[in-house]
C-alpha cells in the first residue's frame, strides 16, 4: 500500500498545476480519481471597487485550475476508467446577497462538469457535489 502524498501548491499560479500532475505521477504512476475540491470564496458586492479584481481571483482557483487539472489528468483517469469529481456549491444556482463572483464560478465548473461528463464518457464518470 502507498503512503499519501502531501503537496502544497498555490493554485492561483496555474502553472503549479502541472507540477501537481507530474509530481502525482511520479510518486504513484497513475491517477485513477481527480477531486476538485480547492477553492477560495471572498464576498464582494457589485459596488466594491475592487469587485473585477476579487471576481477574477476566484475565477482563477475556482474554475481555471480545476479545469486546467481535469485536462491534464484525463489521459492517466482514462487509463485507470477512474473518477472526476468537482466541488461546487448550492451558491452555484441560488446565489446571495455579495457572493455574485463566487456564485458564478461555481455555477461554471458545474456546467463544465456536465460537459466533461459527455467528453470523457463513459471511460471516466464525472461528478459534482454540490
């Protein structure tokens, strides 16, 4: 049995996202589940100044590395017909008041996650827990 591996990456630097990957498979040589859980959730109103800025942070984590992490890991989930699974939340169809940029970005990865699941069907099964 393998020991966990334990990495601590910043995932609003999308290139750390391949070192995950590579990393990943050098210690294990397969993936057979990819669990999109990251993410970051700052409240802003559309009035904040810095609205475009706190939007575009979560835009990063919460829909750019999870989408760029599926598409370098399909070959290798393929490979083992293993798992995708994405984190979203019930803010992704009912948002509240402040949570617009958050919301959005989960009501994005769980349509990406729908089309993935056409994409990549049925040698890996694509889910979201919302």
């Amino acid at each position: 049995m393998s020991q966990p591996l334990g990495i601590s990456l910043d995932l609003s630097d999308l290139g750390n996202v391949a070192k995950l990957v590579n990393k990943t498979i050098t210690a294990f040589n397969r993936i057979d589940v990819l669990v999109n859980a990251a993410g970051i959730n700052n409240m802003a109103s559309i009035d904040n100044p810095n609205f475009n800025k706190i939007s575009r942070e979560m835009k990063i984590v919460n829909e750019e590395a999870p989408v760029e992490l599926s598409r370098l890991c399909i070959p290798h989930v393929e490979r083992s017909r293993g798992s995708i699974v994405f984190i979203s939340s019930i803010m992704g169809w009912n948002p509240v008041k402040s949570f617009g940029g958050y919301s959005m970005t989960k009501a994005s990865i769980t349509a990406f996650a729908q089309a993935l699941a056409q994409d990549v069907g049925p040698k890996v099964r694509v889910n979201v827990i919302r």
